[in-house]
C-alpha cells in the first residue's frame, strides 16, 4: 500500500519561511519556520531547508507521544514543491550546507519515492477537509537533532542512537540489499535481550587506527545472532558507526560485559542533541 504525503512553501519573509504539509488527506498542518540561527545558510536555500524541516516534523513525529513514525507504517510517495529537495536527498545538489536537514532521506531513500510537484496554491488543500476549518499555523522551533550528521532514532534501553549512513549501507549489504535497513537495524536494537559483549580483536585494531581510542565504543549483539553493532557511546547518546557479521562458531570468543539499559535516557536530554 502507497501513501502520498505533499509539502509545499507558501511563503518566506526574511528568514520566516511557511510551510504546508498534508499526509494522505488525514492531516495537514503549516509550519511557520524560523532560520534566523541557522548558521551559513543563505536566502535562497531557506526554502529548500525549511521544507526539509517540516518533512522531517511530518515523517518523524515526537518519538516519546506513542506515534510511530510514517515510514514504518506504509510506503510513501512524497511530492515536494522545492525540486533541490530531491536533489539533496540524492546527493546530486551544490547545497551542501543543507545536506544535514536530509540525513533520514538519504537513509530512507531505498523506502520512499520522491517527486518534484511544481505548483502554485492559493489555499492548502482545503477542498479535501471541507469540515475541518481553517488550518492552525504552528512554530517550528529548529532543534539540533533536525541538522544531525546521523539520524538519531529513540530506540528503548538505550535512549537516542544516531544511526549512520554507512551502518544502513552495511545492513543493506549483509541482508542482500534489503530496502528496509533502517527498520532492520531499529527492530534488532529494541530486541530486550541485547547484550554488550567485548569487542572483537579486528575491530579494535581498525578503530585504533581510525579513532586512535576504543574506550568510548561498544559492541551489541543478541545473544543468539552473530551480528555486531559497533556504536560509540557519548555523553547523551550512542551514534551506530558500523555493523558486522562473524561467523557462529566465532562468537564463544566474545564474552558478554554487560546487557542491555533497563530504561531510555532523560527525553529532556534527547532534545538538545
């Protein structure tokens, strides 16, 4: 089953920019974006980033409100107004300043089809809600998370993880190029028997030489599966930097450290990141 999900920039003044979204004629809404503080950004990419934004608002919503996000929820087709949008989420656009506001894109890129849909709109969409009334224009505060490098994803017993692009292009991989990684690794992740096992030899010796320090990273897995998530542990958070595969009769050689958080990180905290 496809959905269709539209955005569409209505206005921008200065560095206020309007935006209306709807999602499968059930809802709809306008964000009212302020990028004033949004360093290095110039007038004409505001409203390519600005509407970025309020897909990322729309697609992902409060992780901690009880709503799943749209994407595990049925295949979508979105029809964006800005035509760099789509250009961004396939790395094919000169606006690389934007190119942290399409990081879940970029990773969701193999489960949602994208389209340029030019036009021009008076009123958003009301003829499809003839009874709802007039339509709440709603403050979208810019929170880090919105511009992260990784995709950061509330995942329970550990609170927020950032999710890469290259950890999603592993799975992709090792699952036979399946299109859903990114619902593969959060599904194995919010498995309550994880546990934290030693890290394996090869991967001490890589991430020495990448990162010349391995006592911030971690190694994940369950206890009847061989692959391993490799994260590196913050402050706030944990950002999944890779995940690998060994074979079974390798994996007596790890020994088990520790099992998995027994509750998320403060919410509050989240936000800031």
């Amino acid at each position: 089953m496809k959905t269709v999900a539209e955005t569409r920039v209505l206005d921008v003044e200065g560095a206020i920019v309007r935006v209306a979204w709807r999602f499968a004629r059930r809802e709809r809404g306008i964000f009212v974006i302020d990028l004033t503080h949004e360093e290095g950004l110039q007038r004409h990419e505001f409203p390519v980033v600005a509407e970025l934004i309020t897909l990322h608002a729309m697609l992902y919503p409060d992780p901690m409100a009880g709503r799943a996000n749209r994407f595990a929820l049925t295949t979508l087709i979105l029809l964006v107004s800005q035509a760099e949008v789509v250009a961004i989420t396939s790395k094919q656009s000169s606006m690389v300043r934007a190119f942290v506001y399409a990081t879940p894109f970029r990773t969701h890129l193999r489960d949602i089809e994208m389209h340029h849909a030019c036009g021009v709109m008076d009123a958003p969409w009301d003829a499809d809600f003839p009874e709802s009334g007039p339509i709440e224009e709603i403050p979208l505060m810019v929170t880090p998370r919105l511009r992260a490098g990784a995709f950061i994803q509330h995942i329970a017993g550990f609170g927020p993880v950032g999710i890469t692009e290259h950890a999603i292009d592993r799975v992709s991989e090792m699952e036979g190029g399946t299109p859903r990684s990114m619902l593969s690794i959060i599904k194995q992740l919010s498995h309550p028997a994880m546990i934290e096992v030693a890290l394996p030899f090869e991967v001490v010796k890589h991430k020495l030489f990448k990162y010349n320090d391995v006592r911030f990273l971690e190694c994940w897995r369950h206890p009847e599966g061989n692959t391993l998530f490799i994260m590196l542990k913050g402050e706030l958070s944990r950002t999944l930097v890779t995940v690998t595969r060994l074979p079974k009769e390798r994996l007596r050689e790890h020994i088990p450290v520790a099992t998995k958080p027994a509750s998320p990180c403060d919410y509050a905290q989240m936000m800031t990141l």
